[in-house]
C-alpha cells in the first residue's frame, strides 16, 4: 500500500491509498475542519456525506466533503471558512461534457444490502438492471466494505460475497454517484464524479437505507463528537481509530459492536453508556426476540460477554447529559438511572441514538408515508411486494422504516423479482419462503426497538442553549420561541427561525422540530409535517445541473 502526504493547513499530513480525507486528518489528530459564521469549529460527524459539516477546501475548490473525498499525495487542504471568497475559486479545467442517458428495465438506488440483494434477484430473472450508489465501494453501511484492507470479520466478508455476486450478475453498478433529483416517470437524476446522469427505468427501487439519529446535548456539534456508525467507517473503511480514547454512546447494538471493533483495534473505551435498561429487566421481550432470531440474541450476549472481558464498561440507564472542550480532549458527563453523573476524558465521542430514514427520495415522488409514533419515524407505505403509492416504484430496507439489514436483504429479493415481472420478465416467481423469513426478521426488529426504546428522548427536556439545527447554529431556545410566536407549522416555524434551512436541508432538526410543532399545536405528526425534500437533494455541481437540463430539453 503506497503512501504519501498532502497539506492541510500548511502542515503535511501522512495518507494511504483509497483514504478519505477525514480519515487521514483524524488519524493525524486533526478534527477541527472548518468554521462557522459564529466562529465555532466543526469536524467529521455522521462520516457518510449527510451532515455536511465536514466541509474543506481542497486545491482552491470549497465546499468539499472530506469524509466522501479521497485523499491524494500533494493535495493542498485548508480548513475552510464561513464564507469562501467566491472569486478565488480556479475555473473548472474539465467540461461536464454531455450527459449519459440510461434506460434500464430495472435502475436501483443504493447499493447496501437491499439494493444489492434487488439487483441480484432482477437479474436472475433476466431485466437489465444499473445500480447507483453513493459510496465508491457498494456495501452500504451495513457492510462498510473496504477499497484496500481485507474484510475484519464475517460481517465484512459477507458485503464482499454480496457485492461480487451483484457484480457477477451481470447488474451495471455505479459508484460515487449522486442522486440529486426524482420525477414523476420515474426520472432519476444524478452526478458521477461531474458527469451528468439521467436514468429513466421501467421500474425503480429506492434503497437508500438510513442515517444515524444522535443525542442532541450542549457540545454535541464540537469536533471529535461523531456519529457511531462514523467511528465504524473510520475503522472498518480505513482502518483509522477516532482516537486513542474513545466513549460511545445513545441506545442500540450499533454501540456495543463498534466499541468491541475500536478495542481490537487498539483504542482504549472508555465508557458505553446505553440509555437502555438492561435485556434481563423486559424478559419477555428479550424471550420473544430469543424465539425470532436465536442466532443474533446470542451474538448481542457474545458482545456483553466480550465488553466485560475487556473490561469496557457498559453501563445501562445511562445517558449523555453534556459535552465540553477540555483543552485538545472532550469531557463528557452521563448520568446514571440513580441520578449520580459520571464524566469521563476522551479524544473522541461516539454517540448513535437510533435511526431516521433517507427517505427523501421516495417522498420527492409522492410515495405515500405514515408516522410511526413508537419509533419517531416516516414509514412508506407498500404492498407484500414493496410496491410504493407511486406507479413502477418500489422501496426496501431501512429507507422505507427501519428494519434492520437481514431484513433488508429479504426486502430486496422480493422487490427485485417484482420489478422484474412488472418490467416483462417471469411473474415474480413463489415467494412464500421470503415472506416468512421477512416476517420473523420484522418480529426480531420489533422487540429489539422495544428493548432499546427506538423512540426519540423529548427535545423539550434539553437546555435551552442546546443547538438543534447544526447547519444555522439554531437553539432549542430559538425555536421554542418561535413556537410561541408563530405556531402554526414547520414551515411557519422555519421563516421564523431559519431552522431547517442549511445544507443538511433540515435531515437532523428537521424531525425534532415536526414533533414539537405538534406538541404545541396539539395535532398529530405526518407526512405533511416534515420538512418538504427539495431539489437538489445532495450537493451537486452547476455544470452537471446545466448538463442535464441541456439533455432532457426544455420541455421536460
């Protein structure tokens, strides 16, 4: 593996090959990126391109996500400032160049578990299928595959075996794509690496999975605190630890594993705080998620046992109350059931509080959504054959309500047979025995949400100085009294207040907001209560916008 160096700030900082650029500056101790119109400093957090707060300025060009940026010897970083100059941008040396139209029977968006699993069983049956997925290597965040290291484990080793059989099959996989765009037809826009994109499939399934829900506290947005599934890609991906000492934290299994992956990997964890009560305190939960799924109760009992071995502390009823900046450490303070606080020193802060549903796609269409109260969340409505409302769409995995990933896969199956027969290949064939297996997977899902209490803690309990929206530097304050102004709905509340409207488009505050809205207006939460996805949904050149509207004309 070749190594080398780009400048950050005037100082060289070491890379490998197939290294994002936040990978390299964390594992140089470098995790302040950029600047706010506040002058607060931000660094990585969710590690997957959906905060954006990551941003740098790579050789003159802003605006660059490090966490899906590579890094390449002799780059010139530089941490990039609330309001780059845009005149001191160099002109674009490369034309966008004309678009690249694709029509196949069968176009599936992501390329995680589901998606994978879709495009396998399209093909079987015959329809040309082309997946596009953000990520340069499929495997989703499930799988987390990496472009240069061996897989670690058995989960690892199971995304390669998936994404070689898609591969093998005959499905065209594109990676680094965004998709930025979804019309009626369905027409499906995107960017590959500048390059314009324009999809129109027979048929289309949206497997954009999902991204992590974090533990809203004064200092949640300082750099060093990342989402856990960031702490994971750093490792898995590129084999860079977020720190020397690390603390994880939130509620779910997410947690237990990637602080077990972080201490084999030679960091010292500090503390797994897990708001949880303990599995023996809801035994017939615990007992109806045995009878569902034997296999992984027993490997979440594995990880207990090995987090004692280790000598991890997991504590249970234990939730993060603040974070400060103590010097180039963060402390952070906990409280346990009883109300006694702990506080602990660490480089790095890992925190995963459940899920929220990249579904803006989906609802871009018009699919049809319901909120599920118990776990906070959109679902989209399907059919046995995860059909949405919307002709020739279908939705799998977590994208759709979370599931879980062996869900996930099974989703994927019967959705790609599906679109299969509805694009003119077989009838979609029996799928009795997916069904079955779909139904145990989704009882498991159930009780383990139940277990971890998957539904979101009360904003109205924080502080009042405690940042809600991480784009505008909006408080719980800010927006509570908005709420005392102007009522009426989100979308009233956001002219009040500018939440919602940085470059996240509102995927963190957005739903903490709806459910106060609602709180105070005493109405229920729906589709229409979220913040309504706009075009571009992901960040996009202008040039590979101009691009595809040179190609579709102007009459579309």
């Amino acid at each position: 593996m070749s190594a080398g160096s780009f400048l950050f700030a005037g100082r060289p900082v070491p890379c490998r090959d197939g290294q994002s650029l936040a990978a390299a500056l964390t594992e140089a101790g470098e995790r302040a990126f950029r600047t706010t119109p506040n002058d607060q400093r931000r660094g990585m957090f969710c590690g997957m391109g959906v905060c954006q707060d990551c941003l740098v300025t790579v050789d003159g060009i802003p605006n660059r996500r490090a966490c899906m940026t590579m890094s390449e010897d002799g780059q010139r970083v530089e941490m990039q400032v609330a309001y780059p100059v845009l005149e001191d941008i160099p002109p674009a040396t490369t034309s966008p160049g004309a678009a690249r139209i694709l029509e196949p029977d069968v176009a599936i968006i992501g390329g995680g578990a589901a998606g994978l699993s879709a495009a396998i069983a399209a093909r079987a049956a015959g329809a040309e299928v082309v997946v596009l997925d953000e990520r340069k290597v499929g495997g989703g965040q499930y799988y987390k595959q990496s472009a240069s290291h061996k897989p670690l484990d058995a989960q690892q080793a199971e995304g390669r075996d998936l994404l070689a059989r898609a591969r093998q099959s005959g499905a065209e996989i594109i990676g680094a794509v965004e998709v930025w765009g979804a019309f009626d037809g369905p027409l499906f826009l995107a960017d590959a690496a500048g390059a314009a994109l324009i999809v129109r499939p027979r048929c289309a399934i949206v497997a954009t999975g999902a991204y992590e829900r974090p533990r809203m506290v004064p200092g949640w947005t300082l750099p060093g605190v990342m989402t856990t599934g960031a702490a994971q890609t750093l490792w898995r991906s590129y084999r860079s630890l977020p720190g020397a000492r690390v603390a994880v934290c939130g509620s779910g299994p997410l947690n237990a594993q990637v602080a077990l992956e972080l201490a084999a990997g030679g960091a010292e964890v500090a503390l797994v705080g897990e708001a949880a009560r303990a599995p023996w305190r809801a035994p017939w939960v615990a007992l109806r998620a045995l009878t569902a799924d034997p296999g992984l109760v027993l490997k979440g009992l594995a990880m207990m046992r090995d987090l004692r071995r280790r000598g991890i502390p997991l504590r249970h009823e234990t939730t993060l109350q603040a974070v400060r900046a103590q010097g180039t450490e963060l402390c952070a303070t906990f409280r346990g059931s009883s109300g006694v606080t702990t506080e602990v020193t660490v480089d790095a802060l890992c925190m995963n509080d459940g899920f929220e549903p990249q579904n803006e796609i989906l609802r871009l269409l018009g699919a049809e959504m319901r909120y599920d109260a118990d776990v906070g969340h959109l679902r989209c409505t399907r059919d046995a054959r995860m059909r949405t409302s919307v002709r020739s769409v279908f939705a799998v995995g977590d994208c759709a309500g979370l599931g879980g990933a062996p869900a996930a896969r099974v989703e994927g199956t019967i959705a790609g047979r599906a679109a299969a027969a509805e694009a003119g290949y077989g009838d979609g064939y029996d799928l009795f025995a997916e069904e079955r297996q779909l139904a145990r997977h989704r009882r498991f899902q159930s009780s383990l949400w139940r277990l971890h209490n998957a539904r979101p803690a009360p904003a109205e309990t924080l502080a009042r100085d405690t940042i809600l929206c991480r784009c505008e530097e909006i408080t719980l304050g800010d927006v509570m009294d908005g709420l005392q102004d102007s009522p009426g709905d989100l979308g009233t509340l956001k002219r009040a207040t500018r939440v919602g409207m940085g470059r996240c488009q509102g995927r963190y505050c957005g739903p903490v907001a709806a459910r106060l809205v609602a709180e105070r207006t005493g109405k229920a939460v729906e589709d229409l209560s979220f913040f309504a996805p706009r075009v571009p949904v992901k960040p996009v050149s202008i040039a590979a916008i101009l691009a595809a509207q040179e190609a579709l004309g102007d009459g579309d």
